[in-house]
C-alpha cells in the first residue's frame, strides 16, 4: 500500500485529520493531525488552549496549507526557523515551532511525502528545558519527545518509514521556503 492510501485510509478511519485550508484559500499542501493531537485542540482544557496558544498555533497551521513560505532547518540549528528536523536519533522527527505567545510550543511531525507533514503530538517549550546538555548529549525530555513522535507515527503506520530527503526541496516544493538563510 502506499503512503497516499495510508493517509486516506488512515483519514477515512479517523486516525489523521485533515487541517483545511480557510475559505478561499486554496490547499497547496497538506497537514495531517493524529486524531489525539486533534482532539486536545478542540479541549477547552488542554495546555494549547489555556496558555491562549491555539490562534498562534492556527497560524502557523494556516501558513503551511496555504503553501506560504517557511523558513526551514535540515539540522537541529533553527533559532529563527519555524520547521525543523531534530537531531536524531531517532530519525527524520521534525518540529513546527509556535513562538508567540509565551509559553512556546512545539509540534512534533513526521514528512509521509514532499508537502505532506504528520503533527502527532504538541509539548510546551518549557518543558522541554534545554535541547542539548553541557556535555553535548541530547536532552532527556527532548529524547523522550521525539521517540514519543515516532512511536505514534508507527502506530498509524506499521512498518512505512518517515519520508526522508537530502536537501530543502524534497521536503517542500519549490518556492516553498525561504532560502535567505542557510538551509
């Protein structure tokens, strides 16, 4: 089976939502949420929306959908982008960062294609301390984040791997991010 009938299977059994494009707007790329992260969405309870975080987070959302430019890291040195691929292990797990307002959040996603990010799972920055310890080791919270990313990204989809690229534009189309800084 291949990852496009993964992700409409998956949809149609409502295991991924789709994120729509707003009225208008035209859907130029896709955004997949797992229904947990969906589902913590729409609670009134939930830390996205107590910290007042869900219209930052709608943004960034929106800005992906509508295939607005992004600026994107393919290592784990993003301060200023707002997607990024984490330093493994494990493997291929990326973060779309809210940064407004504080706290910060992260959503940790998967790519299943070229303009096809998974976001399983969002974890306010805060508690995710400090990415890399003063011994260089990767922090345990952060670890715990990601290989928490990959175990759902799994769970939806078995034994399919995460899609992996080499360079910017296997993971976004072109003129898809913004390139005034090294990728």
């Amino acid at each position: 089976m291949s990852i496009h009938e993964m992700l409409e299977t998956l949809e149609e059994e409502g295991h991924l939502i789709v994120y729509p494009a707003p009225p208008g707007r035209p859907m130029r790329r896709r955004l997949y949420l797992a229904a947990g992260l969906y589902r913590e969405m729409g609670d009134r309870r939930s830390g996205l929306n107590f910290f007042g975080q869900m219209p930052a987070v709608q943004a960034v959302f929106k800005r992906w959908v509508c295939g607005d430019p992004v600026s994107m890291r393919l290592n784990d040195n993003g301060h200023q982008a707002l997607l990024v691929r984490l330093k493994p292990p494990p493997e291929d797990i990326w973060e779309l960062r809210v940064t407004e307002p504080k706290p910060q959040l992260r959503i940790f996603a998967c790519f299943a294609a070229t303009d096809i990010l998974v976001g399983v799972s969002a974890v306010n920055r805060d508690r995710l301390g400090r990415a890399f310890a003063r011994s260089g080791r990767q922090s345990k919270l952060w670890t715990e984040a990601m290989y928490g990313c990959q175990a759902e990204w799994r769970r939806l989809f078995g034994g399919a791997a995460a899609f992996r690229g080499r360079q910017a534009r296997d993971y976004v189309s072109k003129d898809g991010f913004e390139s005034g800084k090294p990728l």
